[in-house]
C-alpha cells in the first residue's frame, strides 16, 4: 500500500465549476497534511495545510480531513484556467511524504 | 532574492561519469532535503539534514552522497550515474523537522543521463 495516494487523473473541469481532489494516507501517526501545487516544469508551492479535522477555507480553496477515514480532500472554486496543474497531497510525521498528484485540467 | 537556490538547472551528462548539484537556502532554515521526481512525477525524498546532520537515509543507492557543510547548504554528489538516474532533483528546507513544517522547494535540476 502506497504511503499517500492520488487519483493520477487528468480531471477536467469547467470553469467556474468545483475542482474536487482526493487523497488518501496510510499512516494513522500522521500529523500535518498538505496540498502543493506544480506546475509543467516547475517546483512544487505550498496552497494549503490543515492540521485539525473538519475544513480549512483560504480564497477560493477548502481543505478538508478526516483522520478517522486517513482521507484529506481539496477544493477548488470557481475553478479558472490558470489552475491547471498537478496538486500534490503531502503527509508528514516524520518527513513530508508525497503522493503522485492529480492533474487537473480547467477549460475555458 | 530566490529562497531555495539550486545549480545547475540542467544537467545532461554520459552514463559513468560523476556529478553535483549544489544547494543553498537563506531563509535561515535549520532542515534541508533532497527530492528526486521521476518521469511519473512521483516526489521520492532521499535525504534529510537538521543543522548539517543527517536524519533521513531513504533506500537510495550508495552511488549518492549529500554533504552539509553548513545549515544552510546541502550539496548531492552522484558517483557512476546510471540512465536510471535521469530525474529532476529538487533542493528544499523547512524550519525544522518536525511535522508541522512546510517544506519549501528550489526550482529543480533536471539531469538526465545519456
């Protein structure tokens, strides 16, 4: 069983539509909980982390966890063109393990 | 003033030979670390330094070595590289290690191996 784990996708969506990305987590120890951004050749940047359960609103995202289900999600509103990209669900306990990314497509 | 800085950015070399990618942070940062994504663009981390001490040794092949000569630099020597080895290898820090950490990424060095 995979550490972290992702829909690879690709997820299309309208915009303005909700963008949904799931992930899931194997460590029940873990502690802190990410979603990075990456775009075609480039470095991975922070959106989000959440700690807590329940949900986390900044902008036009919402992170959400259960650690009972080991499952954070992300969400996107009012999705535009300029989010496509891979997100990336990170996990850390001990050190910030990574899922493959879901790649996320906006069309206009 | 970029925050995670990493050289070179690209990297095409002959399979046998050796190379370093160098790392620098200046965001005062206490832990350093090495990620390689491969093709999949699956985000693998390798190693892990606090305070030029290393924490994380990730099953990676000995051909591998990282040097901390201070906080704020982390360097990775690849010895004998392999075609396997073709990657980007992103530098990153984060305050410290513990879990509540972000981790932020240098812009990458894509190496690959002919």
């Amino acid at each position: 069983q995979k550490e972290v784990e992702q829909n690879s996708g690709p997820l299309s969506v309208p915009e303005g539509a909700i963008a949904s990305l799931n992930c899931t987590y194997s460590d029940r120890g873990s502690q802190s909980f990410f979603w990075y951004r990456q775009y075609s050749g480039k470095s991975p940047e922070l959106i989000m982390f959440i700690y807590s359960n329940g949900d986390k609103e900044d902008g036009r995202f919402t992170a959400q966890l259960n650690k009972a289900s080991q499952y954070v999600s992300l969400l996107i509103r009012d999705s535009q063109p300029s989010d496509s990209a891979t997100y990336l669900c990170a996990v850390n306990r001990y050190d910030m393990r990574f899922g493959a990314g879901t790649r996320l497509t906006v069309k206009p | 003033d970029t925050a995670v800085s990493q050289t070179p950015k690209y990297l095409v070399t002959q399979m046998g030979n050796d190379k370093s990618i160098k790392c620098e942070q200046n965001l005062g940062h206490d832990t350093m670390y090495w990620y390689k994504q491969d093709s999949k663009k699956f985000l693998k981390i390798m190693f892990s330094y606090n305070n030029k001490e290393l924490i994380i040794n990730e099953t990676v092949p000995n051909r591998f070595s990282p040097k901390s000569p201070d906080k704020a630099h982390l360097n990775l020597h690849i010895n004998s590289l392999e075609l396997g080895d073709s990657a980007v290898y992103f530098c990153a820090s984060s305050q410290d290690q513990g879990s509540g950490n972000t981790i932020y990424f240098g812009e990458g060095s894509w190496l690959t191996v002919v």
